[in-house]
C-alpha cells in the first residue's frame, strides 16, 4: 500500500512543498473546479513543476482522497459543537448555520472536489453521502425535538433534514464557487440568511387557518 504523502515528506522542504502543491491545488479548484483543474495549473499555480507534483500524489483523485479524510474529521467536529446543549431555538439555528457555512468555506476546494467526484466515482459517492449524513441526523433529531413542542408538525423529520442540508449545501456553493466570489461575499449577511431560513423552517408553530 502506498502512504500517504505527509509521511513521505519528514524533511521540513518537503512539508513545505506539500503544503505549497495543496494551498494551489485548492486556489485553482476554488475558481475553476475540479473536473477543469489540470496538474499543470496546479503545478503553475505552485510555481513547480509537474514532476514535483507527482512526488507527493498519483494524481488528482489521489490528492482530494488524502484532502477528504481529514476534512471529514474536521467536518464532524465543527457539526457536533454547534449541538452544544443549553442553547435556545433561535442560538441552536444560528450556531448550526454558522458550522455549515464556516466548514465550507474553509474547505471550500474539497466540498466542490468531492461533489463533482461524487457524479462519476462511487468512492467519492461514499465520501459525500458520509459527509452528509452527520448534519442529516442532527438536523433529524433537532426537528424530532422540536415536533414534542408543537413545532413543524406533520414534516417527516429526515426529510426535511435532507432538503435543509441540501438546501445549505447549493446556497454555500453558489455564494462562494467562482473567481473571486469568497472574497467578495459577506460572512455575516449569509450565516444571518441561513440561520433565519433554519430557524423558520424547524421551529414555526401553526397559528390556524389564514
């Protein structure tokens, strides 16, 4: 089995090389995809080589799989801090708004990688579907919570689990995907939409026939 390429790299200008192939490796995915992303912007965008590239990585799926392991890890744990018990409705709302958003933009290069994998690679399909699920079934248990107090009756509770995920997913992606966008956008407007459109959706009670 080969390993993976940080335990190829145990000199410091090897890590730093590594880290150099990955920070233009998520530039160029960022602003061009990564079906579009070729080495050779990547190795350009590093001012390196393509040989060098091949040093630390197969290929491009190879690098996103290496990417995807650790970003699951994070992911999992920015999800289940925003869980934190003591907090009201409306906090809960915003705090699981902010996780979703703050995990995408921060691993802005490996959701659109693993995405756009996810439609031709059964593997990645699996990575997607896990990265998923974790926000699903919180999602799914704070909509059960929230039914015992009369909210949102009459929804199935991973349904609409799945359409709010989904729902964050493509707003985070269209926000933030394309040349430019991430730096332009404004944190606070979005996580406020988002934490609005969350909180709405999950804790509205009926009032009775309008």
């Amino acid at each position: 089995m080969r390993v993976g390429p940080r335990e190829q790299s145990p000199t410091l200008r090897g890590r730093q090389t590594l880290a150099a192939i990955d920070a233009a490796a998520r530039v160029v995915i960022a602003r061009k995809g990564f079906l579009a992303t070729t080495i050779s912007d990547i190795a350009a965008e590093a001012d390196k080589s393509t040989a060098t590239f091949y040093n630390y990585y197969d290929s491009k799926e190879s690098m996103v799989r290496e990417w995807a392991q650790r970003f699951l890890d994070d992911a999992r744990d920015r999800a289940l801090a925003a869980g934190k018990p003591g907090l009201s409705n409306r906090e809960r709302a915003y705090e699981a708004a902010a996780a979703h958003w703050n995990i995408y933009r921060s691993r802005l290069a490996e959701i659109i990688s693993v995405s756009q994998l996810a439609m031709v690679n059964d593997d990645f399909a699996e990575y997607w579907t896990d990265l998923c699920a974790l926000p699903i079934s919180l999602i799914t248990a704070a909509v059960e919570r929230a039914q015992l107090d009369g909210c949102c009756l009459g929804d199935d509770p991973k349904l609409l689990a799945v359409a709010l995920v989904s729902m964050l997913n493509q707003f985070c992606y269209f926000q933030l995907y394309g040349e430019g966008k991430a730096d332009a956008v404004d944190d606070a407007a979005c996580i406020n939409t988002l934490a609005n459109v969350f909180y709405r959706t999950i804790y509205h009670k009926e009032t009775g026939p309008t």
